[in-house]
DNA sequence: CATATTGTTATATAATGCTTATAACACTTT
DNA sequence: AAAGTGTTATAAGCATTATATAACAATATG
C-alpha cells in the first residue's frame, strides 16, 4: 500500500492518509474497484489506531474517493468525472487555488514558473525527489 | 481591512486571517509599508479574541510576510523574492501542490483547464465573476 | 512630559479536534 | 461455523484553538 506518516508533516495523520491514497489513484497504482488495505491491517502497519485509519476512509468515501460497505473491503470508486464547467471546479479548488497563488506570488513566482512547478506533479505524480541538496 | 471570517470554513480562524492578508497583498489592496489593522481593533470589527488576531499575525511575522516591532502597527513586509529554484519554490509549496494535483486529477480536470483556473487566481486574485459556456 | 496607542507577556479556562484504547456488533467471504 | 472486515459505542488523554483578564513595554501623539 505503501503509505507513510511523515513526522514532519504538521497535518494531522489521517489527513496524509487521506492525501496519499488520492495521489495514489492519481499515479495510477490504485484504479477503480482496487481494494485498499482493511484498516485493522493498515493501522498495525503504521503503528497507529484503527479509528485514525477508518476516519481517513470516511473522508474519502464523503469526498466520493472510495466505496464502503459492511463486511467488503474499501474499494476505489468509479471516477466520478463530473464535467464541472469552469466555475464548478473552481467552487471544488477555489481555496487551495487562492492560497496557492497567494503563496506562489509572496515567493516571487511568475505564472510560468508556478505552471511548470504544477505540472511536475500532474504528470505522474511524483515530486521532484531531490533531497536536501541538489546542484544547480 | 476587508476580512471576514466564514463559519463553513473548516480551517481556524487565524488560518482564515493569515490567508486573507496574503490575498490583500497578492491583489495590491496591501503593499509594502502598510499598515495593518492594530490586534485590537481587528478582533473586535470581527467580534473575535485579540489574541486569535495576534496568533494570525504571529504566523505571518514567521512566514515574512509583515514585521511587528513593539508600539508600532504591524506593517507589510519588503518582499522577500528568494529567487528560489525550481526545487527550493516545491519545498515550499510542494504540499499544496501535490493536493491540488491530485484532487484536480479526482474532478477530471485536464492540465489545461486546471492551468486556465489556477490562472484566474494569479491574474488579480480575484476568482469567477466570468461564468458562461466554457468549452471543455 | 503626559497620555494614548499598540504590540507583548502571563495566567487561566473552555471548547474542539485528533488519537488512542477496548469491546462488541453486523455483514460478507471462506 | 469461522474468519475477515466494516461499523458502532464508550471512554480517556492530549494538543490545538479560542476566550477572558490583566499587566507590561515600546512607540506615537499632543
């Protein structure tokens, strides 16, 4: 499943368990009708609560992520795919893209940079992976 | 000053703070310099505590973005324009990046459209007004 | 200088959110 | 029938967020 919990991370854990499922799907190791790991089974592997994991699932299931259903594994969901005209995906991103722009001018970033800073991760997924340091 | 604080948004009060005072200076409406509003003041227009204010200036004064010094008005900061690299810019905003690329990914938006969007928040930082038939 | 303004520090309290801990229950699969 | 899995329930601990007061320190104002 490949899930991991970063220390680092200020959000809360099942926050980034929410996230990283996504990202999952999104890199394609996770496609619709893939079970995910039962939460027992996750939560002993992190070394965390059942309840921590089962409230991940929960918020992916209201966000329409994955399917719950008593006794079956947690499946990813058919994609929903709703056309959303503009405005509409705007109404779904409109807060991480206004803190995003925001964030990306108070660091100097032009609409190019930030657009081909994005596309690194609409790609495939994948960050930049360069640890601290990189050369230039 | 122009903040309000939205009772459907999930995220605490001083985040919601800290975030509209980036939109201000992203838009213009704050430049270098200016003054924002004393702790006091802005807690009470907001019938709100002084200290959640000071909390939300406290982030801003870590992440750069204004200056406090003791008997004088917070005011905006110069800006900081790290010419930051391509990887140092992810460092920072490698988070929301990933997020927004995958929950872009889950509402079947295309790099294209997601690109068009993200634009309309860099332009002004102001969102929709402009709805009509978008083609998909 | 005197006073008001403003950021700062210090306590204390309450409310909420996150995580853990146990246990039992209900549905599905084997 | 048994095992696996999601679900519900209850309780507790801890961190975060917000409130309430009060006093203090540096700056601005008159």
């Amino acid at each position: 499943m490949l899930i991991a919990i970063d220390e680092r991370d200020t959000r809360p854990i099942y926050q980034q368990i929410v996230s990283q499922v996504k990202e999952q799907i999104q890199r394609g190791e996770l496609q619709q009708g893939d079970e995910l790991l039962p939460v027992r089974e996750l939560a002993d592997s992190l070394g965390i609560n059942l309840h921590t994991v089962r409230n991940a699932y929960l918020k992916l299931r209201d966000q329409g992520v994955i399917n719950l259903r008593l006794g079956r594994r947690a499946r990813v969901a058919r994609p929903r795919r709703i056309p959303a005209t503009a405005t509409e995906a705007d109404m779904a991103l409109g807060g991480q893209l206004r803190e995003l722009a925001a964030d990306a001018f108070l660091l100097g970033l032009s609409a190019d940079e930030l657009h081909a800073l994005l596309d690194r991760h609409l790609a495939h997924g994948s960050p930049p992976e360069s640890d601290s340091k990189e050369k230039k």
